[in-house]
C-alpha cells in the first residue's frame, strides 16, 4: 500500500488529469459532459484500476496508464449507455465494442456511436482505445493471456448491453447467457454470474499478470478462475449494494435484489467475501491479490449508503470476511473520500 500511494498513485492522478484535459475538449455538448461527469464520479473506480499496478514487481508506468485508460473506457460506456437511444440493446452493444478493440492491436476502426444520438466526441474514445492497445502491447507477456482477457471483454460486452435493455427482457436474457457461457455455474446462481461479468477486474488482474514476464497462459487461467466469478460477483455486488436505493428509483438492474431475502443476501455476500480472499491468496503473489480484495471491500463499504439501516448487517458481515486489512482500509479510503468531497465542492464553489 506504501508502494501503491508513492508511485502508483501519483502516475494516476497525472493520467487523470490527461484525460480530464482530453474531455474538456469534446466538441458535442451532452459527450463533453458525460465524460467530465464520469470522471468526476468514477473517480474511485480508476484508483481501484491503479491499484493492480503493485501486483507486479515493481509499479510500471505504461501498467497504470493502461489499468486507468481501460477502466475510463468502461466506466464512460456505462454512463453513455444509459441514455436514452432507438434501440437501447443494440447501442449499449455498439458502444461496448470498444473494450474488445482496446485489446486488439490490428482491430478495424468502427463507429462505436453509429446508433447513439450524440456522435462528436473529438477523438476521445479513440484515443482511450489506442492508449490500451499501446500500453497492452508493451506488456511482456500480453501475448499469453491476450485471447483470455478478449474473451472476458466480449463476456462483459454481452452483459453490459442486457444490463441496459428493458426491464422486462434483463433476466430471462441474463439466465440464458449465464447457462451457455464457459464458466461453470455450480456454485454461483444465474445473476452471480452476471454480476461477475458486469466487472473490469479480470481483465485489470490480467493486465498485471501480463506485466510479468514469467506469466503463462496456464497462470492467466488460473487468475480468471479467481477473479470470475468470485472477486468480480464481490465488486459488483457491493455495488449494487450501495446503489440499492437509487438503482431501485431508477429502473436499472438490482443484483442484490435478486436474493429471496435480505437474510439470503447476507449469507451470500459473506461467503463470495471469504471465498474471494481464499482465491486471491492462492495466485502468484497472493498476498497482493488479497490486498486487492481488501481494497475492493473497503472502497463500496467507504460508501455512506453502505451504512443505512437496510444495508448494515451485510456491510459488518462481509467486513468481517474480508480479512482484517479490510477495515483500516475502509478507515482510510472513507477519511478520502470526505477529503475529495471537501475539495470538489471547493472548486465548485470558486468556478462560481
């Protein structure tokens, strides 16, 4: 965690204010301000994305500019996404195309907004998408876990775009791909599964992984198997956690609600929790992966929503299993985000 805030954390905050800079040059008006906006609110998530620089030997440069290009892409598709469009499905599946050309070097250039209302985003995603295909490229052993980190890219097309279709066609949609796609289901229920592919970290873990020369595609698998679907169902549960009340108000897809009770909910949370830890720390450099988790669990459960009446008996049980690194996280990244909260309201407040 030192290792993360000397040098990790600085490369982020540079590449942040890149992109920053790039989005503010967006010609069309309602693209200009959902890139600013996403930025703004996701920032946690690229900090998250940074943080699987230290899972290499020593944090590479080109590793983090890489793990927060990929994960700005991700996050700024799901924010266009949701806009209104013709045919949502088809959109969202357009647009989503973009995290599958990020991983491909010879990739055909396509109009990833062919049928969103908004087109002119001034070379923005693009470049987000030549930045990936770059820095991947440097990777030593991106060759090996290329076709795996493609093929959870596609999985994770697939979901985003039925997370976005209407309400009524979401579920049957999401059981049928989670019986027909090639991860075992044994263990997980349909919506498990779909929350795991609904989350960046396996490919962010195989972005690390590639870092390392000595990885193998045997070793790539092996961190597929653990991040999908246990850490990524973790992530996007908690998510969905803290989002209960506002994904609720708005129609989008509650994967905590699926659950038969909140009791059901409580139980599953823990057990994917202490399963995920178990994984984490059976990779190469699990201590590391474990970290990862931790920090995972620290950044939703920081969240204030976390902690309602209807949310905090699973916040303290999944604390509990997260090992004991996830509290004085939790600690650190909630006295954050109060301070990013302070600030922002700041420069608000001079603007004006």
């Amino acid at each position: 965690m030192v290792r993360y805030w000397l040098v990790a954390y600085p490369l982020l905050r540079a590449e942040l204010r890149v992109w920053e800079r790039r989005a503010a040059e967006i010609p069309d008006e309602q693209l200009r301000a959902d890139a600013l906006l996403t930025l703004r609110r996701e920032r946690l998530n690229a900090a998250g994305a940074a943080l699987f620089a230290v899972v290499s030997v020593e944090p590479d440069p080109r590793l983090v500019q890489l793990l927060v290009a990929f994960q700005l892409i991700w996050d700024y598709l799901d924010t266009l996404a949701e806009r209104p469009a013709e045919d949502v499905y088809a959109n969202a599946a357009q647009l989503h195309r973009a995290l599958i050309d990020a991983l491909l070097p010879d990739a055909v250039p396509v109009d990833y907004y062919a049928l969103h209302p908004a087109r002119d985003d001034g070379g923005y995603l693009a470049a987000l998408v030549a930045a990936c295909r770059a820095g991947s490229s440097a990777l030593p052993s991106f060759d090996r876990v290329r076709d795996i980190a493609v093929q959870e890219a596609a999985r994770a097309r697939t979901v985003q775009a039925v997370n976005h279709a209407p309400a009524s066609e979401r579920a049957p949609a999401l059981r049928h791909l989670a019986h027909s796609r090639d991860v075992a289901c044994g263990e997980v229920s349909w919506f498990e599964l779909a929350a795991a592919a609904s989350s960046s970290l396996t490919i962010h873990a195989l972005f690390a992984a590639a870092a390392d020369g000595a990885t193998t595609t045997d070793t790539a698998e092996r961190v597929r198997a653990a991040y999908l679907p246990w850490i990524c169902a973790l992530s996007t549960l908690l998510d969905s956690l803290v989002d209960e009340r506002e994904d609720a108000a708005s129609g989008t897809m509650s994967f905590i609600g699926e659950y038969a009770s909140r009791a059901q909910a409580v139980d599953r949370l823990q057990a994917i929790a202490s399963r995920s830890l178990q994984s984490a720390r059976e990779l190469p450099r699990g201590e590391r992966h474990a970290v990862i988790v931790a920090g995972t669990v620290a950044m939703y459960l920081s969240d204030g929503n976390a902690w309602t009446a209807g949310a905090r008996t699973a916040t303290i049980g999944v604390l509990r299993a997260s090992g004991v690194l996830a509290l004085p996280l939790l600690v650190l990244l909630r006295t954050w985000r109060t301070l990013l909260t302070q600030c922002q309201r700041w420069a608000l407040f001079n603007s004006e």
